[in-house]
C-alpha cells in the first residue's frame, strides 16, 4: 500500500496539478482544512504565484467579504490607497492582521506596476457580508445599484428614489444587531420594510439586466460586473435577513445554504472574467454535501463548490488541504491508519496527491477517519477522497 501511496504523491506544482485534470479549470479551487496558518498561506502564494506565471491565471477569490474585497481590487489594479488601509479595510473575518495574506496583495500591486489593463491581476472576495454574529445591512449595496443606475440607466424606469430605500432601511443596526443570530425575534428580516426592499431589490437587479447592451457600452465591463455585485448582495442579504426571523427547525440549516449559494454565485461572475485560483475552507469548496451538528443536530447543506461543479463540470477543479500536525494547537501526529497518517510517513513536507489514485490504492483497506483534539481543524473525509481532484498535504505547521 506504501508504495502506491508514494506513486500518487509528487511534488507541488502547476504542471503537476494539470497533470491530473481533464483540462485546465476556470476555477481552480485550492481548500484548507483551518484558517490562518502561514504555512498553508504561504504555499497558497506560491501556487498562485506559479499559476499566473506559468498557466495565465489571473484573479485570486478567498473566503472574505466581497463588498470589502472591492477596496483591495482597487489597490492591487490602480494602486488606490495604502497597503496598511487596504488590509484594515479591505478584508472581512480578520483577515488582514495575517502576514501571508498582505504578502499577497503587496506582491499583487507589485506585479500589476506597469502593466497594461488586460495583463493585471486581480483580487475577490467572494463571501457575503456576513460574520457569525450576523449579518450586514443591505444598505450598501442597495444604494451603490441604485445610484450605478441612476447616473447610467433610464432613470424613468427607476422602481423608487434613493430617500424611499433609505426610508425602508432604516438605522443599519436595526439589521447588524448580533441578538437576531440566536434570537430570530430580533431580526428585522420579515418586517414589512424588509419584504419592500425585497421587491425593490429584484426590481433593480432585472433593470440591471434589461439594460446591460446600454450600460455596458456607457460604462465599462468592470463597472457593469460591479453593479451586478452589488444586486446580487442586495438580494442575498435580504433574503438571508428574512431566513435570520424565521422559527421553524430548519432555520440554521437555510442560513447555512444561502451563505454557501452567495458564494457560489460570486464565484459563477469571478469565472467569467478570468482564470481564477479560488481560496476558502475545504467545507466550502468540497462537491460532497457539508454536514455539521448544531444544538446536538445535524444540519446538511450543498456548499459553494458542490453548486460550481454542478454547473461547470470541468471548469471547476478541487484540491483539498491536509495537514499533519499543528503543535501550537495540540494537533499531533495523525495515527498512522488515518489518511493523514499514510501521508504522514512520506518523507517530504509538502506534496500534491492524486486523490482518485489514492482512494484507488486503499480500497481494500479503508483508513479510520482521523478525530482532531482541535475543533479548529477539520480532517480529511476518508469516504470522499474521490471526490477531490487533488490533495495538498503539508507535513507540520509550525510558528516561531
């Protein structure tokens, strides 16, 4: 069994990772397993690194707010702001206190210096405004799509003016009050100003796309793709809002599937720009369906990459990242009849898995699914290692 494990391990590079799919994705997806671990943002550099040198990738999409993501978009293509204001600014979660995260954009600025509009690289977020206190006011966007319309747009076929959605919003901390995350009565997503803005948001949105021949020719493709940005989180947040106030026993599980279909759905317009590598939790871009328990329940939901797959078939490609330990976190060496445990007894530190190969090699002998002492760190599936295209595996994470 060793020996076929190390003819399905190679080291970690974009021919390498080529070399195992049909043909090249449009979104490469790159997952890890916990957030935050320099090393694991660190071989996400490189690989993007190698990506737009050696294979024409030109956009990263990690799992920050997408709304937020715009700051460092405007950043790394123009050189808009300072490095220190687009990493406070510019990422959602924390994000941008992790040094492999800045190194990131500073290198991204430095690449695009100089270079012709076409050739730049480019930056996503394509998570929600969401965090897991709550979820932001649809504000932002609402008004950034109505006033895109208004200056562009036939302002006659406007549903309502800008002071009507600003009646109708309200005091944004009527919709962020963490409260309404445990306590759907709090929430202000099923009230009558809400269901409003609901069907002015939709009214907007296919006004957007009544219009796109004009707008596009008026404006720019980028300033288009933006204003559809903007429609789509309107409606998402509002329809996440409405999920927050509902009381019915499915409440997580919707919250759970909207997040993951906002997503995806970023993910769907980043792809029509350019070849992207796409960064976020395994949970998110796994094609198995995400589990979880909650209140001693389980909740099931599709993710983000299990909605990608679907629609693009081959345009979508899965590596999954494993680690070995984590010692500041009190994650030792994986026992060895785990999956992370065979990989383990490798010699090197770092290497690119076949994964259909390897679930090959071990299916007379099924590997024990490895339980972490850590909640922040979730292990491979052995069930559904044929389901990646590839695993990263990085031997030991280590600080200091």
């Amino acid at each position: 069994m060793t020996a076929d494990i190390t003819d399905a391990a190679q080291v970690v590079d974009p021919a390498a990772v080529m070399g195992l799919l049909p043909a090249r994705p449009r979104l490469l997806a790159l997952g890890e397993p916990t957030h935050g671990e320099d090393v694991l943002l660190d071989t996400r550099n490189e690989i993007f690194r190698q990506l737009v040198e050696q294979e024409g990738y030109r956009t990263i999409a990690i799992e920050s707010d997408c709304l937020m993501g715009l700051v460092v978009d405007d950043y790394v293509t123009s050189g808009t702001g300072t490095l220190d204001e687009v990493m406070e600014r510019g990422f959602s979660h924390g994000w941008g206190a992790f040094a492999g995260n800045r190194e990131l954009v500073r290198w991204m600025r430095a690449y695009n210096d100089g270079r012709p509009g076409p050739e730049r690289l480019r930056f996503a977020g394509f998570d929600g405004p969401l965090e897991i206190t709550g979820a932001a006011s649809p504000r932002q966007a609402l008004t950034a799509l109505h006033a895109y319309l208004t200056a562009w747009g036939d302002a006659d076929l406007l549903p309502c003016t800008a002071e009507t959605l600003d009646r109708l919003l309200g005091a944004d901390d009527r919709w962020t009050d963490p409260a309404a995350m445990r306590d759907p009565s709090q929430s202000v997503g099923q009230s009558a100003e809400a269901g409003e803005l609901r069907l002015l948001a939709d009214d907007l949105v296919a006004l957007l796309d009544a219009q796109t021949p004009h707008l596009v020719a008026a404006t720019s493709r980028d300033a288009w793709d933006r204003a559809r940005l903007y429609g789509r989180t309107a409606l998402g947040l509002l329809r996440y809002h409405f999920s927050m106030a509902d009381t019915s026993p499915a409440r997580m599980a919707r919250l759970l599937a909207l997040r993951d279909s906002m997503m995806a759905a970023n993910l769907l317009a980043v792809a029509e720009r350019s070849p992207t590598l796409v960064n976020a939790h395994n949970g998110h871009l796994q094609r198995n369906k995400s589990t979880m328990r909650m209140g001693g329940l389980p909740v099931e939901w599709w993710s983000a990459g299990s909605i990608v797959s679907a629609r693009m078939g081959e345009g979508y490609a899965f590596l999954a990242t494993a680690l070995g330990t984590i010692p500041h976190q009190g994650v030792d060496a994986p026992p060895p009849d785990t999956v992370e445990g065979l990989l383990y007894a490798l010699p090197r530190q770092r290497y690119l898995v076949d994964a259909r190969r390897l679930a090959a090699a071990l299916a007379d002998a099924t590997p024990a699914p490895r339980v972490s002492p850590w909640y922040g760190y979730s292990p491979l599936d052995p069930a559904h290692l044929a389901g990646n295209d590839g695993i990263v595996f990085v031997k030991d994470a280590r600080r200091g």
